[in-house]
C-alpha cells in the first residue's frame, strides 16, 4: 500500500479566535491543509495564515459541518488519499494526527476515530459528556461499531470509502451517521486516544444546539434503524481488519 498521502480537513465557521493556531499547528506536519469556510459571519476566514499548503474553501451560507467535512473530502481527494478532519475551535492537536495515521495498516483502510481522553473531568461541559454516552449507544444499535467517541471531530478518513458511502447528512449528525454507514460498507472503524483541552466555561464556541441537533441525531438513528429493520442494511466483514501479522504500519507522509 505504500505511505498515506494525508491532508488536513478543517470545518470553520465562527471560530475567528481560534482557527489561525489550529491551522498554524497544522502545518507543522507539511500537509496540504484545507480550510472549508462555512458561511462564517466572524470574519474568521481572514484570520487563517497565508501559506501555499493552504487552500480555503467557502460556502456562501451556513450548510452544516458535515456539508463542509464532504466539501473538504472531495478537495483532498486530488492530493491525498486520507484526510484528516479537526475541529476550528482549538480543542484538538492537529500535531497528534500521525498518531490517527499510525492506526492503518495494509491493506485495510479504516476509519480512525480520536478518542478524547480525560472527557470526565470537570472542564468538559456536562452536556459533551452525555452527549457522548448517548451517540455511543445509538450508533452501537444501529448496526455501527461499538466506540467510546462517536462524536470527537478529530477522525482520519480514507476519503475515497467515504465519499463513496452516500451519506446524506450535511450538519452534526453527519460524523455519527458515517460511523454506521462504514460498519455496514465493512471499512473498519478503530480509535486512538489523543489528547482535549477544552477551554474555560464562557470561552468556548460550540454551535452544537442541544435540542435541536438531538433531534436531528434521532431522525438519524430512527432512519437507520429502520433500515436496518427491514433487512436494506447487512454489516458486512470488515475488509482487511485485523491486518495480518506481518502486515507493517504504513507511515504517514
């Protein structure tokens, strides 16, 4: 399989304070990066550094994070063959990605979640904590694979699998819903443990809304429980997983 050609992918909207050291921390592993405006009105597209491995996307309104995760996928897609997707608003390092990397091994091509550690302490908003706990299980009774981090932004996707999978969800729901639509295509889905630093209470920008991003998870779930009640989804084998034993780690580039 040879050396991952990887990219960084990073969704933006509204997170003008922090997307400039998210993206300058990015560079510091020499990949192409794409910033993918969604419809900011902070004005934060102007604050991500000029350099030639960035290239910034725009979607003249608001159409979901998942509508920009999809939009950076098949942008990646000419000069990479994963990309590796992190949040704008600063919680993650994007300098840990080789440790994402680290987890594919020929000839399986999976999806790789970070697992974000220390989410029970008490800086992490409580809703982050439910939140998590909750999409674990949905995702686990819809047919997808049982993980401890369905929602952590911070993933490595094989982008060609991924775009290919069909997903329909454009907003939150969308980093859920792929996890089950990957479990049935057979595209292994692992973890990683990487690091969190969410910050104080006041200070950080989520535009995650309780009520009505839950709701559209359920019309999610609900969707793919049907499905899968009435036999239109099989979880297939998951295709080269576990790797053989002699298989090596293909090392990020």
């Amino acid at each position: 399989m040879g050396e991952v050609r990887a990219a960084f992918v990073v969704p933006l909207f509204d997170h003008a304070a922090t997307i400039g050291g998210v993206v300058a921390r990015a560079l510091e592993l020499d990949w192409p990066v794409f910033v993918i405006d969604d419809g900011s009105t902070d004005g934060g597209a102007e604050r991500v550094p000029a350099h030639p491995r960035v290239r910034v996307l725009r979607h003249p309104v608001n159409q979901g994070k998942g509508a920009a995760l999809l939009t950076g996928l098949a942008a990646a897609a000419a000069v990479a063959d994963y990309a590796v997707a992190v949040d704008a608003d600063g919680q993650h390092d994007p300098r840990e990605a080789g440790r994402l990397l680290g987890a594919v091994r020929a000839p399986a091509r999976p999806l790789v979640i970070g697992a974000r550690e220390g989410m029970q302490g008490e800086s992490v908003p409580f809703g982050s904590r439910f939140g998590r706990g909750f999409s674990n299980f949905w995702v686990a009774a819809s047919g997808g694979p049982w993980v401890t981090d369905s929602q952590s932004g911070f993933r490595a996707y094989p982008i060609e699998e991924t775009l290919a999978l069909g997903a329909r969800a454009r907003r939150f729901q969308f980093e859920v819903g792929i996890l089950v639509l990957a479990r049935w295509a057979g595209i292994p889905v692992v973890e990683v443990p990487v690091s969190v630093a969410y910050p104080p209470a006041g200070e950080r920008v989520s535009h995650f809304l309780r009520g009505r991003d839950s709701l559209r998870n359920a019309a999610v779930f609900t969707r793919l429980l049907a499905l899968r009640a009435v036999g239109r989804a099989r979880v297939r084998p998951a295709a080269g997983w576990p790797p053989p034993a002699s298989g090596g780690t293909v090392s990020p580039r």
